[in-house]
C-alpha cells in the first residue's frame, strides 16, 4: 500500500463508537424481546392457515383442499412465481436482500427498473429498511406478482409485488462473517454481521448490526497497457475505491388488537471512503478524494380493518449528509457538502364498495404527501457556492377493480374475467401538475392458465438528483473520444440541470402466465412490452459528432482538436421509443430422501408442486361423489365436528368440555347453485373452527382437529403441523392443491435454522430470455434519430442488447446445496469514428454458490458440536473471470475499454460462515 493512503482524513473514533454501540445494542435484544414480546403458544405452525367464511361441514365425507398460509395475497391475478420454505432455503440466502438478489430476474418489471413492491403478510409496510435483514429461515412463503396487482394495494402499477408470508412463531439470533478477494489479488473484502429476530402472537423484533471492509484497488495491480501518452499500471489511481461501511437498524412491530399491528423502524448507516484521482501537480503525491456518507432513516405504519375495508397509515423520514474532500494543486482541497432530506405519509384503504353481477367491486385509494430538501455548499479555489432545493408532492392514487366474468356467479363459461381502472394526480411545489392513468384486463382462463393487457399513462418529474445535484468538477478523467479516436485525459464536470422537464410515459403490456398440466411443476410465462416516452431525462449521451453539434457549449477542444473538458450534466431526451418481447420457463421439483420420506405425503407433495403457481389441482377437493364444490382457490378442508365462529385469540384457546367460551355458532348461507350444500359463514372479524366430535374417535377414525396449541398434528417427515388427520387418512388418498406440501417445519425449519426439505431436497430452475425488437432516441431537434440495436449509443457502454438470457438454478439436498446463475448478454457495436466501429463483444457470465447447513448433517455436528445450528458457503462469481472485450475498427482495445477498467473485480471468490443461537 502507498504511503500517501495511510493517512486518512476522516478520523477512526466514530467507527470504534458505533460497533461498541451496536454491540450494546444487540445483545441484550434477545432478552429485550422475551420480555416485550409474549409466547403464550409453542405450538410451530399455529393458525398458519386461513379459515374461509364459507368452508362446508358434511357429515359423513370429509373434503380436502390445500392449506391456504395467512397472510397470502387475495387476488385474482395469478402469481408469476411462488416459493415455499424449501424452495427459499436452496437460494443459500442470509437475508431478504440477499435473496431479492437473487431472484432479481424474476422480480423485476419489464418496462421499469428498481426494487418491487414489498408486502408483509399482505399488508403495507413502512420501509424496505424495516425488512430487509429478516433471515429467510423466518419466511413461511414468498408470492411474486404482476404490476397490476400493486394498484390494489396503493401503489402505481410501474414495479411488480413481491409478499413475504412470516411464520407466526419465530425466534433466532445469528452472526455471520464473510471474506474475499479477487483471484487477481489486490483487494479483500471483509463483513460482519450480527441479527436478532423475534416473532409472536403480538407482535415482532427484528435488529441488526454490521459491518463491511472493502479495500483499495489501484491501476498497478491490473494489467494496463499505456496508451496515447497516459500513464497506466499506476500507484496513484485507483480502480475501486477504499471503504468502510457500518450499520445499525431495528423493527418493532406490535400488534394493537387482534386485527391492527404498528410497525416502527429505524436505522443508522456511515460509509467513509478513499479514491486515488492521479497524481498531483507536485508529480509526487496522488490527488486524494475522501468521502464521508451518513444516512438516517425512521418510518412508522399503522394497518388495521373497518368494517370489510383494511387501512393502513405509513410515514417516514430520512436525512442523507455527504462530505466530500478532494485535493486539488498547491496543497489545497476542494470540499463539497451536501444533505438531502426526504419526509412524507399517506393513507390507504381497500375494501369492497359494492357487489357486483360478477363478484364483489373493489377499490383501492391512496392519498400521500412527499417532501424533498436538498441543500449543498461546494468551497474549492475559485470561490463558495451553495445550492438550496425544494419540493412538497400532494397526491391521491386511486384504483377500482370490476369482475366482469366468473362461472361461480353463473356470468360466463370462459373464466373469470375482470377489469382494473386506475389515476393518479400530484402537484410537485416546483412543476406545473402531473396526472397517470391507466386500465388493465386480467383474464383467468382456467386455475392453470391466464392473461393480463395493460395500457399506461404517466408524467412523472425528474429527480432531485437530476435537477439539484451539485456540479462537480474532476480533473484526470480518462474518456475515449470518438471524434479523435484517442483516450485522454479531461476534466468532467458532472451535477445536476434545473432545466429538465417532466416526462410523459406510455406503456403498453400484453402477458400470459400458464402452468403446464403435462409436466409437474412447470411454468411458462410471456411478456410483450412496448413503451414510448417523451421528455425524458437522461445522463449526457455518448459524445458523437452529432451529439457535439447539437449541444456545442457542453464541450471544450483544444486548437488541435483534442478534448479538454465535457460537462457530463443530464439533458431531455425529445422522444425516446423501445418493444421487448420477454419469455421464461421455470421448473421445480422435489427430491426423495428414502420411500418413507414419501410414504406420508403420498401423492400431496407432487400435486402441491404442480398447483404451486396458481389454482387447485384437479381433484383437490373431492366428496365421497367425487364431485368438487365450488370454493376460492386455497380454502381448506372441513373435517367431521361441530363448527363455532371464534376470534383469532380463540383459535390457539383450549377446548373444555368440547365447548370454547364466547364462541358463537355460524349462519347457514343460501346453496350457490342447485344440487350444492349451503355454506357457513361467521361474522366479520370471526373465523370458523371445529370442535372434535367425540363420536367420531369411539369408532376408531380420526377427528378432524382445529388450528392451535395441543391440537396441531406432529409433524411428519419434516413437515409443520397440519389442522386435520394425519395424510394418509385424508379422503382421496393423494390429491393435493395449491400450497400442498409447501410448508416447511418448525420456527427454524426442518433439521434446523437453515431451513430444507425436511426429508427430502428440491431444486428449481429458471431460464428468461428478454429479446428487444426496438429501441429508438430522438435527442433533439438537428440530431439524427438514434437507433440503439443498429449502430448508435447514447453512453459510453454502448448501445441496445437484442439479447440477454438469465439462467438460475439449484438443488439442495441432504444439507447440501448449490446454485449456479447465468447471464449471456449479446453485446452492441457504435458506428463511426476516426478509427471506425466500436464493438462491444457479447458476454457471458456464470457464477456458483455452495453451501453446506451443517444441521442436516448429524455425523458432522456430533463429530465438530460448534457446527450445529450453522451454514459454510463458497461463493465464486464469475468463474471465468470473463470481461467484456471492446475493441476499434483495427482490432485494438482503447484504453478506457481495457478489461480492468471495465470489470475491475474479475473473478470474485468469497467464503462466508453463519451460525444461530
């Protein structure tokens, strides 16, 4: 390490303060949460399925259905994807992050960016921050939605829904420790990470303390080439940045009574880091950039039921503060400082308004306020500037959906059929008024199959970021310049442009989701899109012979023609037009460990895979006539015994002298059909529960038993307890449906914290291939129109991808797992210049995870007893150390395009070890 790098700016007494205080912290939290946090009940998977308000009794059949979790989404568009215990735990995950990561592919919307919409238990919550550090072992469930389904729940239709179903009674604390480098050397990376996590009846305590350490990584220790006259394979530039990054979060969610919870979370982050900009004036010293970022973070959520209608009140505030140093010539530093604060609230409510011909009419409305500050001082050496911003953004989003077609309402025979209309307007303090809406068309042709169309209006302002950002100026950048064919050296000046406009977006979506009846477990889905946007905000394009005579004040030459200076600041792009066409299969399956894993799920277990996505699989339900009555997808079974309405409470009550007090006996509804047993139904906030019939065990059979503490069945071969006979004395012998054999076992999961396939293993495979068919840019006025997949770029990467293909797969077995990703990506050319094309060859990457949960091992925790209750993972990311060779129309690599400019990084291996207590 150069000696100019050991003499930090920022001193080390505020690190040393917050991991003392997060050790304080975090300790004592176990104890903190026995204390808030009661657990009146042992029972592991208690009240984990939904009772429906029209579950049947027959008296001498009993009726199997597939248990439905609480806290699934209720909707009537089909889930892209669903995970169950098992499944999640073959990701090797340590975190809701790390697993959102991991199914990134599959999360992400087609015509957007950025992270999904998160649901808990099918409600708002307050904040990512509240829910990323949640272990995965802690997730019952994981339902991965359209767009469309966000507008039921308060949010634009721009970002697909992820639910994240908790098991109802969990507690673990875990500390992990992760180290790595690259196989070429000259960085290591180090993290350590402490997490508590507590969840009740009443309520849940989740905390979290940690720590990351990524080291520098200068030009001398990657191989390259001088070119041009500028000095590569240099001790005074860095590649990657020095780094230390420190955090401290907690959540505390309590449950108000028995249908409202408040949710409160907070977090503290810090990041100090270290650049090398080259050497300075002196031709001795490296020019040093010293940063220093702190990010604090609150926000609150309250939800609860009126009525049929759920509400929920959420707020939040941040405060990011920036500092940044940087040395500039006669031993001077320019120093900027900046601080963004962003504050807001908003109310929801969601609930039948009318019943429709076709099924209950619902809506969906939201009314919000969001502020943003932003306020910053540059001071260098010509002089202080400061810059002040400001916005307040009053809203009011609303949604309502129309059932148009259902057979269950005798309104049509070719599935159900609904409609969803949505707006949404807002008043930006420093815009004129923006409005969206929308329309979409969800089909359900049959349980296995479905459409979904979707057209899309949005205006929508730039960032803060876009507009107020303050201008930067930094010297020694290199920048491969097209117009002289040659890599130098300028000074970039990056910022934002209080000049940009707002943007008009129209999208247009066709998609198709079918679960394929010929293979189990199957699933195929497709995704047009097409969107057209004017308006639209953008970084400064790729600086073309076009480009520079359109924006001519934003560069600077010297006589020679060489560049000297480029102002880099956003600009608005005039028209701007793209179409994919977005298609992948996915696969899942389980893997027996020995006949009597299988002997007592019989057949459950393969029609609960094959139903996993959506729907009952045929059969699921049956009476002794074999006829299947008409219920939701996921209601359960009803069993022999005497039905009361309960409260939740009263579901985990015990049963004294077959009576349970305060119970109240259903109504029986009118039969939906001729020929159909009338159903029961319980008053709002009532759920049904059956007390055991006494008869039913004196002549040997066994009574169906209720949900709750001493009457769940002992688990069996790994699996949670379920609210009924045992499966091989389940009527139909082997039928299964949607959720079937999808609940993993135990507060830790089977065998352990990790979680599994109790006694068997799964794996899963998931393959998308997005294909652009255009993609097109109009900058503006006396510019050419850009085509991107033909030979234009607006950025230094290149242009458009036609082609990118996305591989995930994995198996877990026995303990032991691994995962290996793919991504091909078919690479751009730029056309022009003085030494003719650029292409950007195509790129293809593959990484490999392994991981072993030593709880599943019981010869290796009874030889090595410390094992017990942990996990070893190798991570090893991009195993061919591949990186993206650009090259000229002669074949040679630009500097700027070297490969350790382009992936410093390279082959990245990584061993992590996690152990709960």
């Amino acid at each position: 390490m150069p000696p100019f790098v050991s003499d930090p700016i920022f001193g080390r007494s505020t690190r040393t303060a917050l991991l003392v205080g997060a050790a304080l912290w975090i300790v004592p939290a176990q104890a903190y949460a026995e204390a808030q946090l009661e657990n009146p009940a042992e029972a592991e998977y208690q009240n984990q399925s939904e009772t429906s308000d029209e579950d049947e009794v027959y008296d001498t059949d009993i009726v199997v259905t597939a248990p439905r979790l609480q806290g699934q989404l209720k909707t009537d568009v089909r889930a892209l994807a669903e995970l169950d215990e098992a499944d999640i735990s073959s990701y090797g995950a340590s975190s809701i992050e790390e697993l959102l990561e991991a199914l990134e592919p599959q999360t992400r919307s087609g015509g957007g960016s950025g992270r999904p919409v998160m649901l808990v238990n099918g409600r708002r919550i307050s904040g990512f921050n509240g829910i990323r550090s949640i272990p995965p072992e802690a997730i019952a469930k994981m339902e991965i939605f359209p767009e469309e389904v966000a507008l039921q729940y308060g949010y634009a239709a721009t970002q697909r829904v992820v639910n994240f179903v908790l098991k109802p009674n969990f507690k673990q604390f875990s500390g992990e420790i992760e180290g790595g480098t690259p196989t070429q050397g000259g960085r290591l990376q180090s993290e350590l990470e402490g997490n508590f996590i507590a969840i009740r009846e009443n309520g849940r305590l989740n905390m979290k303390a940690g720590w990351e350490h990524k080291g520098l990584l200068l030009e001398s220790e990657r191989d390259l080439t001088p070119t041009n006259g500028i000095s590569a394979s240099t001790e005074a530039r860095s590649l990657l940045s020095q780094s230390d990054a420190y955090v401290v979060e907690g959540t505390v969610v309590r449950n108000l009574d028995r249908v409202t919870d408040l949710t409160l979370s907070g977090s503290f982050e810090q990041t100090d880091s270290l650049g090398l900009l080259g050497l300075a004036g002196d031709g001795v010293s490296a020019r040093r950039r010293n940063s220093r970022n702190q990010n604090f973070s609150t926000s609150a959520a309250v939800n609860g039921m009126l009525g049929s209608w759920t509400w929920a009140l959420t707020g939040n505030y941040a405060d990011d503060d920036t500092r940044t140093l940087t040395d500039q010539d006669a031993a001077q530093r320019s120093r900027v400082d900046s601080s963004q604060q962003t504050f807001g609230a908003n109310a929801n409510a969601t609930g039948t308004i009318v019943e429709g011909w076709a099924g209950p009419i619902r809506a969906s409305v939201t009314a919000g306020y969001a502020g943003q500050r932003f306020d910053s001082r540059t001071e260098d050496v010509t002089g202080i500037s400061s810059n002040d911003l400001a916005r307040d953004t009053p809203s009011i989003l609303g949604s309502v959906t129309i059932p148009l077609l259902d057979p269950d309402y005798d309104i049509g025979k070719i599935g159900r059929l609904s409609l969803t209309l949505n707006g949404n307007a807002e008043k930006p303090s420093d815009f004129s008024g923006l409005t969206s809406w929308g329309s979409s068309l969800n089909w359900g042709v049959t349980d296995r199959l479905s459409f979904i169309a979707s057209y899309q209006v949005d205006e929508a302002a730039p960032t803060m970021s876009q507009l107020g950002a303050t201008q930067l100026v930094t010297e020694n950048v290199t920048y491969y310049d097209l117009k002289q064919g040659e890599t130098v050296e300028i000074t970039s000046i990056t910022g934002g442009n209080p000049d940009l406009l707002a943007e008009t977006r129209r999208q247009l979506k066709f998609g198709m989701n079918w679960q394929v009846p010929f293979v189990e477990g199957m699933r195929f889905s497709a995704e047009y899109n097409r969107k057209r946007s004017s308006d639209t905000p953008s970084s400064f394009p790729l600086l073309t012979e076009a480009i520079e005579a359109a924006f001519p004040d934003r560069v600077t030459r010297a006589p020679d023609g060489t560049l000297l200076s480029f102002d880099q600041r956003p600009v608005n792009f005039a028209r701007s037009e793209s179409s994919q066409l977005r298609w992948g299969i996915s696969m899942s399956g389980k893997i027996a460990a020995n006949s009597a894993a299988t002997s007592g799920r019989g057949q459950n277990a393969g029609a609960g895979a094959a139903t996993s996505g959506g729907g009952v699989a045929e059969g699921a339900r049956t009476r002794g006539d074999g006829v299947a009555p008409p219920r939701e997808a996921g209601e359960r079974r009803m069993g022999r015994g005497r039905p009361v309405c309960v409260t939740p409470d009263q579901m985990t009550s015990p049963i004294v002298e077959g009576q349970i007090a305060g119970s109240v006996a259903p109504q029986r509804g009118a039969p939906s059909a001729e020929g159909e047993r009338p159903r029961l139904t319980c008053p709002d906030g009532l759920s049904l529960r059956f007390i055991p019939n006494p008869e039913a065990a004196a002549d040997g059979t066994t009574p169906a038993r209720p949900m709750g503490e001493g009457n769940a069945v002992p688990p069996m071969d790994g699996r949670p307890p379920m609210d009924g006979p045992p499966p091989e004395r389940m009527a139909g012998g082997g039928s299964g449906g949607r959720g079937m054999g999808m609940m993993g076992g135990g507060p830790r999961g089977p065998g352990g914290m990790m979680g599994g396939g109790g006694g068997g293993g799964r794996w899963n495979v998931d393959l998308n291939h997005t294909i652009k068919l255009t993609d097109t840019v109009n900058i503006g006025q006396g510019v050419p129109e850009l085509d991107l997949l033909n030979g234009d770029a607006t950025g230094s990467g290149g242009g458009s991808t036609r082609h990118l293909v996305e591989l995930n797969g994995g198996f877990f077995y026995k303990g032991i797992g691994t995962r290996l990703s793919a991504k091909y990506d078919g690479g751009s050319r730029i056309v022009g210049g003085a030494n003719g094309d650029l292409k950007f060859h195509d790129l293809a990457t593959f990484n490999l995870r392994v991981f072993a949960e030593f709880n599943q091992m019981p010869k290796v925790t009874e030889s090595l007893p410390f094992l017990k209750n942990s996990r070893m993972r190798f991570s090893f990311n991009n195993i061919f150390d591949a990186q993206r060779k650009v090259t000229d129309g002669s074949g040679l690599v630009p500097l700027n395009y070297q490969p350790g400019y382009i992936d410093p990084l390279g082959r990245y291996v990584e061993l992590s070890w996690r152990k709960s207590f």
